[in-house]
C-alpha cells in the first residue's frame, strides 16, 4: 500500500488530524492502530475521568476543552462535565465512523525505515510506504516503570482496571501528581487507607500553569480524602528501591528510612513518550523529549512529525493548555505545502478562529492574577 501520509496511532491526536485532512478534502492518508480506535481510554481505570472539564460553548465561540475538532463536543454528546475513560473512547470511535476514516486496526507497526526520502513501514499486517510520517502513539502504552529499583514488584496505575478490586484495606502509592493522586481517592473513597510518597509536593504548587500543578477536580477530591484522615502524606521523599521480601515490601527512601506494606506498591510515575518506539529517528532534549523544529518535526528526520502529549516547542506544554487538539493545522498545513496538495485554506481559517491553530506561542504565556 502506498499513501502519501501515514498516521499512526488511533487516539485522539491521530483521529483529530484525520478528520482535519478529510476536512481539508485530503483522502490519500491511512492510520494504522495496533488495537482499536481509543484503545487507550477503554483501558483506563474504571473510575478514572478527564481532569479538564467539558462544556458546550459553542454558541459563544468557545471550544469544548476534550474536543478534537470544531463543532464537536463530549459534553453535548454525553451530558457530562468529567468523561471516563470509555466515554470518551466512544467518542473517539463515533468521530472515525462519522468522518469515514481510514483506520487499519489491529495493524501493528513493527519497523519503520527511511530510504531515499521514502519511509516504509512494515507492520503485522504488511508493508506501508508514505511520504511523510506523523507520529502520534501518546504515551499510555508505555508506562514508566524502570525509574525505581525494584519497579517490577509494583504496579502501575495504568495496570489497574478497577480500583474496587484491589485486595487489602492499607496501600502504598508512588508517585503524586495528577495519578498519584488520583488513585489515592478512589482507594480512600472505597475505605481504605493510603500512604503517598511523592519527590514534589505538587498539591501545594501555586503555579498557574496547568501542568505544573494539579488541577482543580483533582484539587477538590484530594481534599475530601484527607478529611478522612486516611490519606498520609510524604512529600520531597522519593522511593529508590523496592523489595519483595515473603509476606511484604520495603521501599527505601531517600531520607535513609524504610516504608514496609503488605499489598503491592502502586507506581503513578508516570509514562514514556511513544516517539520512543523509533527514537533512532530523533534527536533527544535534556528532559527526555524528543528535539523538534518549529513545525513539530524531527530535527534529525525530515518529514515524520510528532503529535500528542509529549510535543514541545520552546517550554511551552501543550497537553493540558490545549489537551487533545494541540497544532494538528500547523502540522497539516506544512505536509500539504511540502507536497504540493491542493486544500481548502478556509478549513485553516476556521480552525484558527477555534484557536487550534496554534502557530503563535505568546498565547500561551501563563499568567493568573489572582
């Protein structure tokens, strides 16, 4: 098969820049999923919902924050403020179905090449060859567990399907923002006790940046928990070690003290970026992320693009301030002109009006008064 863009990754970020190309009146593309469109969120905890709230505001040119594109809204479609993680995989999947998309699922990708200027990929079920690349595996499927000695006799928060069928009543978390605490209240809210350890105090964080701080639906529960008086606290304190011994597990911290539990550690140490999978093809920033030119492209491979949560340009992080849409049109827009494709420049416009196009980053300056 060969297509002038392959997008893979199936989730918000690769569903959202299909739509805009089949907007943009573009058919020669394919998204190639290793499951199922959302895959991600039906996998989520099943307590677990969107910390950004939704709202339908169209009317008033104000975007609902979850929506993927332009006159589309969770809330309006579920009636809910907070979706779980199935609701809003549903969404996913309504939106590929609507705007007819080309997704090839359970098509895993398992190399990918560059040769002359081309790139094939070879996946499960064949080989692909495209012009450009647009890279957009989120992060879910790669949890960050090799950052603890001792991390695989712990569980991560992604591992977990439902916080109700955890057995015991005391549980140890590692780990403190938005996860961390997040797994602290459902267990608190089904009765039992919790012990968090967290190297940043991040519940006490006056920074105005969303992602530097939890946000306020996350704030609000944490605050019930510890009325509880079930929820202990340790902050500035990273675990460096954890052992299994017959009956327990003893985490050595980083003050010299040790922290034994009977049931499993639960790690909310968050997750890798996707782009790993094929990270000969980037360049890498001193924090882990992959280096990226202005256009959200590799400065090391030119025409495979990055988009989803782990996109920076400059410092500024996108994946709270415009969660799931980010610079789908700026991306789109330099494909397109690269390839000398014929588009309908209103689209853009219209996109630009949303503020999803977000080529401008003075935006994006955080500042909060009061």
């Amino acid at each position: 098969m060969k297509k002038k863009m392959v997008i893979v990754g199936a989730g918000p970020a690769g569903i959202g820049f299909g739509i805009l190309l089949k907007k943009l009146g573009i058919h020669d593309f394919a998204i190639l999923e290793k499951d199922r469109v959302g895959a991600t969120f039906y996998k989520w905890p099943k307590e677990m919902k969107l910390i950004t709230p939704s709202f339908t505001g169209h009317g008033f040119g104000l975007l609902d924050l979850n929506a993927i594109t332009p006159d589309t809204s969770p809330a309006y479609t579920f009636k809910k403020e907070h979706l779980s993680g199935e609701e809003y995989g549903d969404y996913l999947d309504m939106l590929a179905e609507h705007f007819e998309l080309p997704v090839y699922e359970e098509t895993d990708v398992k190399k990918v090449e560059n040769i002359s200027g081309i790139f094939t990929i070879s996946t499960s079920q064949g080989t692909v060859e495209a012009s450009s690349v647009v890279w957009a595996t989120g992060e879910y499927h790669f949890p960050n567990k090799q950052s603890i000695e001792g991390a695989e006799h712990a569980i991560h928060n992604s591992e977990v399907s439902s916080w109700k069928e955890l057995s015991g009543e005391q549980f140890t978390i590692i780990g403190g923002y938005e996860s961390g605490i997040d797994a602290a209240t459902h267990l608190i809210d089904n009765g039992k006790r919790v012990t968090l350890f967290s190297k940043t105090m991040w519940w006490n964080s006056e920074d105005a940046d969303p992602s530097r701080s939890l946000s306020p639906f996350t704030l609000e529960r944490f605050e019930q928990a510890k009325k509880t008086k079930r929820l202990h606290l340790s902050g500035n304190c990273e675990v460096i070690k954890i052992v299994k011994e017959i009956d327990r597990y003893t985490l050595f911290l980083s003050n010299g003290t040790t922290h034994k539990t009977e049931t499993k550690p639960i790690l909310a140490t968050g997750f890798h970026s996707g782009a790993k999978q094929i990270e000969q093809y980037f360049d890498w920033r001193e924090d882990g992320l992959p280096a990226l030119n202005a256009y959200d492209e590799s400065i090391k491979q030119p025409n495979l693009f990055l988009i989803g949560p782990h996109v920076r340009q400059k410092e500024v992080i996108f994946c709270f301030i415009y969660k799931f849409r980010q610079r789908f049109a700026v991306v789109a827009k330099e494909i397109l002109d690269r390839l000398e494709m014929n588009y309908d420049e209103a689209v853009l416009e219209k996109y630009r009006q949303n503020n999803m196009y977000l080529d401008d980053l003075s935006c994006c300056e955080v500042k909060c008064e009061c």
